[in-house]
C-alpha cells in the first residue's frame, strides 16, 4: 500500500464490538465535525473527512467489515489479490452521497440544502415599560415605541413595483437550492447550498419597489398598547402575538415581548401576593394598646394593637396584599410593630421616667423575668 492507514475502529474512536448505532453515531459527529463545507480550504480537515468516510463505508457494511476484521486493510483493498482469496469487489462502482441529505437526516434539516423560498416568521421584537408600585398591584394601560418591520403597502409585500412580477430563477428553477458534486478518492459527493443567484428566494425581482427595493418590507415607528394585568411583578414579561416584525413570502409576523420593571415604594416591599411594610409606635401606645391608622395600598385602615405589644410583633391584614394574576383573590398585608424609643428628654420627663420604672416590678417584664431565671439557672 502507497501509505500506511490507520485502524478503522481507531478514525471512528469506537471499539471493535461497536455496535450499528455507535458507529453510525461516531459517524455523524465526526462527519460534522471534519465536513469540507464547514472548513473550506482547510486540507487537514479534507483529509480526515476523506478518512472518515472510508472507514465508515467499510465498517458499515456487514460483509466489508468481516473481511476488514480478518484480514485488515488487505481485505477491503482492490488492489490486493484481486480476484483471488483475499480480495474483493472493491469499490469499482465509487459512491454517490447526496451530503445534503445526509446532514438533514443527521442533524436535523441544519445542512445547506435547506430550502430559503418558503414562508418565514418574522422577528420577534424586546420592548421595556416602567409601571408603579399600585400599578403592577391593580394593573393599568401603558403604551411603549417600538420600531418594526411592516408589509410595503405600495407593493403588498411582493418587493416588485406595481404591474410586475417575480421571474422564476434560471439558476435554480425555483427551488432556491443547487446542487453541487465533488470527485474524491472514495467516488461522487454531492452537496446543495443555497442560491447565489436569487439568495434562496427562488425568484428574480427585475423590477424593485420604489418603496421598500424589493425587500417587500419597511420600517416603521409604531405605539403599542399594553395591558398591564393586575399583579404583575417586577421582572415579567408580556408576550403579544402578532406585534413583532413582518413575515416574508406569506409567513406570520413575529411577537412583541414587553419586559416590566416595577419602581420601589417608600413603605412597602413586596414578595409575590404579600405585602409588608413596618408600623411605628409609641412606648405609651405599645403598653397601653392604641387604635392604629395602617396605609395599605387601598387606602388607611384601623387597626386595634392590644396592650403590651412588644416590638417585633408582626399582624396580618388579611386580603390587603396584592391581586394574584387573574383574579384569584389577594394576598395579605404583614406589618411589623417598631416601638419607638423617645429622646431628647427633659430632666421633668426623665424624673418621671425613674419613678416610673421604680414602681415596676418583675411581672411587668415577663421576658427580662424569665431571663435572669435562666441565668441562675
């Protein structure tokens, strides 16, 4: 042989049990690997795709293999003992591989022979809208600009100016694809990629819109209305259907996603359907119980604290949260007692204070009581 070959189980990086199926995908993954298409100009990458493929045609084959597995190389070589014991058939009649058939089996209608001159969806566009705290609560109307490709209006999408039409491409008789075959070593390849001609389309335009130069689209600055539904949180998208850019050749258009970003508030914070927010008191009020005017984002309401609430002490106003999205009812409200401290004292009101707090005894401190109880402990 001119040059030494390597292993055939070796070029596939499979082993000699390998099954049907491992070696049809080692195959593939190489073949995608090493295609000349993906690296034009690149010899190496030539040769082992060259390579890859002789193993594969060989291995493949249940009767090639058998020889392959007991005689080597010298067994699938034309050239040795042709005719004789040791040899076979060879590949007299070469190969004759549509690689564009291949790879849309392979890897999923990803090749070149992909067809261009069918209807495609247009794009999909990203909008941004700001809404207020009560707005993503209760919901609201926005408007956002956005800047989309719409159908030419002179021509009705078609690209060509008025009282014309498309030619049928000579190039590639309307299919938007050629084909073209190769002559290697292992026989006829045969790959199709895209027009060049009419770029896929399969259609000559001779004579272009005025509007749009044949594209058959234009931009345009549009105001989308946006439903804002109640509930909504910070972070969430809209999607609506339609509002994106325009198809080509028939196709729908594309989507408008609008992303929500709520702005903070000076009381509440939120975590999904609850809200909470903290409630200021002071040691007159927290000992003595009081009447407490709350802000919810429906309005003030009252609430009743009783005598001797400690600070830290959170209460629930039920259904005063946010609106879950479709009208599943509300969260609820949490609020959070702070008792205030007082300062800045007047040496009256801190003489007052001693006296009061030496007419205390240990059963108006529970907490501190049970403390130093532990602490003898």
């Amino acid at each position: 042989m001119a040059e030494q070959k390597r292993d055939y189980y070796e070029v596939l990086g499979v082993s000699k049990t390998a099954s049907e199926e491992e070696l049809k995908k080692a195959y593939r993954r190489l073949a995608k690997q090493y295609h000349p298409d993906l690296h034009p100009d690149d010899k190496q990458a030539e040769a082992k795709f060259k390579e890859l493929n002789e193993a594969y045609a060989v291995l493949s084959d249940k009767n090639s293999r058998a020889k392959y597995d007991q005689f080597g190389h010298a067994g699938v070589d034309p050239n040795f003992g042709a005719g004789g014991a040791g040899g076979f058939g060879g590949f007299e009649g070469g190969f004759d591989f549509d690689l564009g058939s291949i790879f849309d089996s392979f890897f999923g209608g990803g090749g070149a022979s992909r067809s261009h001159n069918g209807p495609q969806k247009g794009e999909n566009l990203r909008a941004d809208t700001t809404v207020s705290f009560e707005e993503a609560a209760f919901g609201c109307q926005k408007e956002v600009a956005i800047s989309r490709s719409e159908s030419c209006t002179e021509c009705g999408g078609t690209g060509c100016a008025k009282g014309t039409t498309a030619e049928i491409c000579s190039e590639c008789h309307g299919t938007g694809t050629v084909r073209i075959q190769r002559q290697t070593p292992m026989g006829t390849f045969s790959t199709t990629s895209t027009c060049s001609k009419c770029g896929g389309t399969g259609k000559i335009i001779l004579q272009p819109c005025k509007i749009c130069r044949g594209s058959g689209v234009i931009r345009k600055q549009r105001k989308i209305s946006v439903n804002i539904p109640a509930g909504i949180d910070d972070g969430q998208m809209i999607s609506l259907r339609g509002q994106g850019g325009a198809g080509k050749r028939g196709g729908s258009p594309g989507d408008l996603l609008i992303s929500v970003s709520v702005r903070s508030h000076p009381l509440f914070q939120r975590e999904g359907t609850s809200i909470y927010c903290e409630a200021p008191v002071t040691f007159a009020q927290a000992a003595l119980g009081a009447e407490l005017e709350i802000p919810t984002i429906d309005g003030k309401v009252k609430y009743t604290m009783p005598e001797g609430t400690q600070s830290g002490t959170v209460f629930r106003l039920r259904g005063k949260g946010i609106p879950h999205i479709g009208g599943r009812g509300r969260g609820d409200q949490f609020v959070k007692v702070a008792v205030e401290i007082p300062r800045n004292l007047t040496a009256a009101q801190k003489e007052n204070l001693r006296k009061f707090e030496a007419s205390l005894n240990e059963n108006n401190h529970i907490k501190r009581k049970m403390f130093f109880d532990k602490f003898k402990k």
